[in-house]
C-alpha cells in the first residue's frame, strides 16, 4: 500500500503520520532444517496480526518493504561482508553448504532467502528513515527481520545479517546532508548490548549510542566487556557512547525508567538530537524464553512517550529482538499507539535505581555536566543493591 497524498485526520484534528513498513517477504528467512528457532517468521506475522486486530493499519501509512543498495549498506560494512550477505542467496549453494558458512560464526543461520530478507530489512528502515527527515512522516515502525544490532562490519552475528538502525542513520548523516540532519540519538533497549552499533560509532559524536541491557559483568550475551559502562567511544567520540549494564535480570518498567529519569533523559536535552532512531528489541518483555526481565507493553509505551518529547517527534523505530509472541506483540501495539498519540500516558512509576545507574552517571559526568549535578540525598541512599556473581 502506497502512502496517501493527504495527512490523515480525525475529528480533534491532524493525526500524525505514522508510516509502518511489513513484508512478508522477510518471512522467507528461517531455519534451513525446519529445527525451532526464537528468531523465526512468526515473530513479524504474530505483530501484523495484533496491529490488524486492533485496525492500526488502516490509521498509518503503510509500506512494502525496498531493497537497500550495496553503497549504502557499505557505509557500515565492508566489501567481504557484503559479499557474504549476497551469496548465501545464490541457488548454486545447497542447505549444508550454508550451514557451513553460518557454523563460522555466533549464533546465526542462513537460508536461501536470508540475503533477500537482509536486503529488504535494511532497505526498509533507510526508507521510512528518509521519509521521517523529510517531512513526509511524522514517525514510523519498520517491522523487519533479521534484527541488525549485533551485526559488525565484517561479521555477522546473534541472528543479525545487517545493521540496520546503523545503515540508515549513517545514511541520513553521510548521503543526505541537504535534509540538515547532524545529531541522532540512537537507544537501543533490546536486552542485550548493540555491540555491532556502538563500534559503527566509536569515535562519531554526531551519534549518541544509548544501550540498557543485561550485562552481568560480561557473562551476558554477546559477553565481554563492551557492554561495560566504562565503554564510553573514543577521540571526538568520548562521552558519546553510554552503556546502562544491568547487573541482574528481572528488571522492570520502574527500573528503566529510573535510568531514563537520571540519566538519559538529561543527556539527551544537552545532546538535543535532530532525531531519535530506536533499536526497539522487546526480548527485556515479561514472558520473554531469552531476556529473564519483566517490562510491560505499559513501562514500553511510557519510555517512548518521554522520547517523543525530543527532535520534534522525529522517531524511527526498528524491530531487534523480542521472543514471546505475546508480549512483543502487544508491547509493538503499544508503541504504535504512541506514536499514533492516542494511547493515554498516565500514572507515575517510582523505582529505587541499581547501583549500575550511578556507576554510569560518575563515569559520564566529565562529558555531560548535567551527569555531575547533586541529587538529593534521600535518592541517593535508596539503591537497590548490586549483586554479586
């Protein structure tokens, strides 16, 4: 379905033009053995399903999903990783030849229709990217597999094939410097760390890279220290890279939106992004068989709500993880209804932040000054304890 030329209305007055992007093509990625997988296509179809039960469809503009072109994905990958992305489409590989070549790396399969789903994903999230920086849409929702975030440069991992939220923004901030588009705010609230999207952006301070996942201590996928919070980019990129490692799971609405309260909500004001670009896993979501935490389509839609208050409104969502069909399900409806501002925002969630939280803050506070403000002594003495392992 092709974008109308009129903005949509309703009887208080304009709705925001929300685009949404849905290809069943991106089905065609899975398993090359039928075995069970958590990232599979019934992800996508169980939130196309609940978005059409709920006729959110027909009050946003909908897409078909585009291929992303070579030069474009090359401005975060390299050659031989593009390359590899391309071929494993060929039918002159058979199944075991490709699963030879996904043996070489972490947690990834491949199939004969994962490069055209890679393509598509990419491509949609530059194009509702695109559309969002010009004007034409106010928000969007790119509903896309495989997820990017872990994606590297050179190599391809935790059920990503491209870095998608990475491609698009160095696409806006490289290839369309006309549209004015010179500081983006990317938070990526999967449960586990962007580590392919913070090395993107290592020493970028046009990018602010904001990641909240479960970390403990490096025994957390993907594991090791780039999840740390002393992991803070390097050269004019110093300070612009801020990791929140929860140190335990079952981490709730409260929890986050401690860490969005005091610290990436006053960075964010100083930062002043032209637009927001969300890496929107929903695997940290109660019920979820991988993330262990307990956050509800509720404490999604407020985190979201409180980011709409930045550039404008201009955000771009793109699906990462999330392995409950359930909650991701309900947990994207409540984003999109957010976006679509007809989901009321009410209630106040009051947490006792971890102690991970004011780790970061001390670190980051030479970079943002807003970070070295006094709190008050009563918040303060109300940390909830670190556990140890």
């Amino acid at each position: 379905m092709e974008p109308d030329s009129n903005r949509q209305t309703t009887t208080d007055g304009p709705r925001p033009r929300v685009g949404l992007i849905y290809d069943e093509r991106m089905c065609k990625h899975f398993t090359p053995d039928g075995d069970r997988h958590p990232e599979n296509p019934n992800r996508i179809r169980a939130i196309w399903k609940e978005l059409q039960s709920a006729g959110i469809p027909q009050r946003c503009v909908v897409f078909n999903a585009n291929d992303a072109e070579d030069k474009y994905i090359s401005l975060v990958h390299t050659k031989d990783h593009i390359k590899l992305i391309k071929n494993i489409g060929s039918k002159k590989l058979d199944s075991q030849r490709r699963s030879r070549m996904a043996a070489k790396y972490n947690s990834i399969y491949f199939n004969e229709g994962s490069s055209e789903a890679a393509y598509l994903a990419a491509g949609s999230v530059i194009k509702v990217a695109e559309d969002v920086a010009k004007g034409e849409l106010n928000s969007a929702f790119a509903i896309v597999r495989p997820p990017g975030h872990h994606a590297e440069a050179d190599e391809p991992m935790g059920f990503c094939l491209y870095n998608n939220v990475a491609i698009a923004t160095s696409f806006l901030l490289n290839e369309r410097p006309e549209l004015g588009f010179k500081k983006i705010l990317i938070v990526d609230w999967d449960v586990h760390h962007g580590n392919g999207t913070q090395k993107m952006f290592w020493k970028d301070p046009r990018v602010l890279f904001f990641s909240v996942h479960r970390h403990e201590f490096g025994s957390f996928y993907p594991g090791g220290d780039d999840g740390s919070h002393v992991m803070i980019g390097e050269g004019p990129g110093a300070g612009y890279n801020i990791n929140i490692p929860w140190d335990n799971g079952q981490c709730g609405d409260a929890d986050y939106l401690a860490v969005w309260e005091h610290i990436l909500i006053p960075v964010a004001k100083e930062f002043n992004p032209d637009m927001v670009m969300i890496s929107a896993g929903f695997d940290a979501a109660v019920g979820d068989p991988l993330g262990g935490c307990c956050v509800t389509p509720y404490g999604y839609s407020v985190m979201l709500n409180k980011l709409a208050d930045f550039a404008g409104g201009k955000i771009v969502m793109a699906l990462e993880g999330g392995y409950n069909l359930d909650s991701l399900a309900s947990s994207v409806r409540a984003c999109v209804e957010v976006l679509l501002e007809e989901r009321p925002i009410t209630g106040a969630l009051k947490a006792y932040p971890y102690e991970s939280t004011w780790r970061v803050r001390e670190e980051l506070s030479a970079y943002w000054p807003i970070l070295a403000a006094k709190l008050p002594e009563n918040l303060l003495s109300r940390r909830t304890p670190q556990v140890q392992v």
